[in-house]
C-alpha cells in the first residue's frame, strides 16, 4: 500500500541530500495525504543538514510548504481532496496543557512526534522504495522536500484558491515568523523605534510587520551591505553594519538617547544576540527569533536586566497561534499590503535543493523555492 514516489533524504550531517524514491503509506485515521506544490528551503533545513542541530536520520527535510490534499483518512473533516493546504509544522492536538494555554506551537503532542521522527503516534509513513524495511524519518510532521507528504490533519491550514502556492510556502515559515515576533512578542506600536538584526527570509517579514504596525523608526541591521537595499523595500527606515561602528550607539542617536523600544534578532549568532539585547531601551525587548547552534551560549551583563527592565523572549513560529496569524497575513497579503511576491527568489527543481543550501548558506537575497509540476 502507498505511493512511489521521489523524495530527497539526508542520510548524514554534512553530505549532501540524496534525492531517491521513496514509499509514502497511505494516510491514518486524523492524517492527510497532501500532494506538494511549493517548499521553501529555509535555514532550519539547512542547520539540520549541516548537523548545527539534531535530527535523526535517515529523514527528509522540508517544512516551509503548500499543496494540494490528495487523499485523507477516516476521521478527517477538516479538509477534502483537492483542498489547497499550507502546511504547519507545529500542528497542535489542540488538548494539551499548552494548546490550553493558547501556545499551540509547544504542543505536548507534536513535541513527541517531532522528536521521534514521526506523526503523532510516534512512527513514521515513510521508507526507502530500494529497501523497505528501512523507514525513513519525518521532519516537523511536514518533510516536504518531497513529491506527497503525509500530516496530522492540523498540520493542514486552508488556502484560499488565489494564493500561489509559492505564497503559500513561504507564509508557512518564513513569513509567519517575523510577522508573529512583532505583532505577538514585541507589540510593537506606533512610534516605536524597532531594531531589526538580520535582514533575511525572517528578517524582511519582522521589517515588514513593524511598518504595518505604525513603527517610526525601522533600523536594519546586517553585516552584508547589499541587504541594504531589500532592508529598504521592506520598509527598513535606515540601515547599519555593526562592522562600522556601535549599534547600540546608533540606535540612542535615533531615538532620544533611550534604544530601540524592541529588537527582533534573526541570525541566531552568540554575538549579534548580545548586541541586540545592548541596544534595547531600559523597559524595551529582545525577541530572540534566530536559532542558534546547538550548545551555544550568549552573554549579557546580569546586573544591567533587572535595573534596566528589559525583556528577552524566546519567539518560535510567531509567539502566538500560528493559524490565526498565517489569516492574518493571508489577508494583508490579498489586500495588497504585505509583499511576499519580492521574497520569492529562484524556482527550482527538488535535484537542486543541494544547491540552494549552498546558497543559502552564502547568504541570498531572497527564497529559493522548490517547485513540483
Ligand atoms: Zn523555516
Ligand atoms: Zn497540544
């Protein structure tokens, strides 16, 4: 039972993906076949396949994604076949402690799976077409870095019809992220002076999110001198390369010597996390958005948080409920008001995802997304 079909898999940290068929079963009773239209390649992949976090392989990366439901299983209601889905990759049980808490991205539930490789009971769907007694892992219960993907029947958010599926994709990660770390974390309001360090496929979102929100002062920070340029069509206010001079400096002159009311930090980089959290105001907040390698360690001077109120908060998928945020977004986009279209960069093919994690790794300006027919 199941499909044939070609698939990229990660066998080892550090070699390249290798792109293979592969058999996906059918569908459980809550989980969904969905054929995929689009994926992103974000730096979540890209840090899993370089082993600068944990993943247990074999297993096929993916989990910025759109497509299409192909077939679902007993007990879904949700969505039909020939529904076009965004993927989550926190779909939440909704009956957890935290999905009670209204933080559906740190779902009990989705936490094991996630950590088993697999969907919510722990196993996997999928498995090597050349071997089949060898399974092969899941990502994020999305692996999208392949032909279909099978997902709990939460992980699938309704799209409507005049949404690219590129679009779609990319509002699955990327775009939800920077979106929620402002709206959610940093409430950003209007007026504020906001601080932006990292101006990538997160970055250009949380730019974005602050203009909306009324931002008066939107400074991008990034080492690379040519993200000046993307940093501005987001709405960036000014730009900084923190190997010119003192961030922290520069954001006082910009705002009555106080800081940044927020920074949302997006490299995940030890020293970045430190400079951001210097150049927020005595009462202001540092959203840490970026992931940082495993085990590593950033440093702040402890006396300065309590006597200077600040905040540090973690943000992971936006803060808030990723689903009504991916609407929300959905809706500005239809509108008119939020860009995604500029942050699609090339369309490629599943045979070049190596090569646009080398890319990525260089540092581009914009998303590569992989396309299926
Ligand atoms: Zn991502
Ligand atoms: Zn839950």
């Amino acid at each position: 039972m199941g499909h044939i079909m070609k698939a990229a898999v990660l066998y080892e940290a550090g070699k390249p993906l290798v792109v293979e068929e592969v058999v996906v079963a059918d569908p459980k009773e809550r989980e969904v076949l969905v054929r995929i239209k689009a994926t992103g390649v974000c730096h979540s992949d890209l840090n899993c396949a370089r082993g600068l976090s944990r993943g247990t392989m074999p297993l096929i990366l993916g989990h910025e994604a759109s497509g299409v439901v192909e077939r679902v299983g007993s007990s879904v209601s949700r969505v039909k076949p020939g529904d076009r889905v965004i993927l989550s990759w926190a779909p939440a049980c909704g009956h957890c402690f935290y999905c009670h808490e209204q933080h559906p991205a740190l779902c009990d539930s989705y936490n094991y799976a996630a950590g088993q490789g697999g969907l919510w009971d722990g196993t996997s769907r999928l498995k090597r077409a050349a071997k089949p007694q060898e399974t092969i892992n899941h990502f994020s219960c999305v692996s999208s870095f392949a032909e279909y993907a099978v997902v709990p029947e939460t992980g699938c958010i309704p799209m409507h019809e005049e949404i690219p599926f590129a679009v779609g994709a990319l509002v699955g990660c990327a775009v939800t992220t920077g979106f929620g770390a402002v709206v959610n974390d940093a409430k950003v309001r209007a007026g504020d002076c906001v601080a932006v360090i990292g101006v990538g496929g997160v970055g250009v979102n949380a730019i974005q999110a602050a203009a909306i929100n009324g931002a008066e002062t939107i400074v991008a920070i990034d080492v690379n001198d040519e993200k000046r340029a993307v940093a501005e069509k987001f709405g960036a206010t000014h730009f900084f390369n923190p190997k010119t001079g003192d961030a922290a400096e520069y954001l006082r002159g910009l705002s009555h010597g106080r800081g940044a009311d927020s920074a949302i930090e997006c490299t995940g980089r030890p020293p970045a996390l430190t400079m951001a959290y210097n150049l927020v105001r005595p009462g202001g907040t540092l959203v840490v958005v970026g992931i940082a390698a495993f085990g590593e360690q950033f440093t702040v001077a402890a006396s300065t948080l309590p006597n200077s109120q600040r905040k540090i908060i973690g943000s992971n998928y936006g803060g808030g409920v990723p689903e009504e945020d991916i609407q929300r977004i959905l809706s500005l986009y239809r509108k008119g008001r939020f860009d995604i279209d500029s942050q699609i960069g090339e369309r490629i093919r599943l045979e070049q995802v190596n090569e646009a994690f080398d890319r990525l790794e260089q540092g581009v300006l914009a998303r590569s997304i992989i396309e299926f027919a």
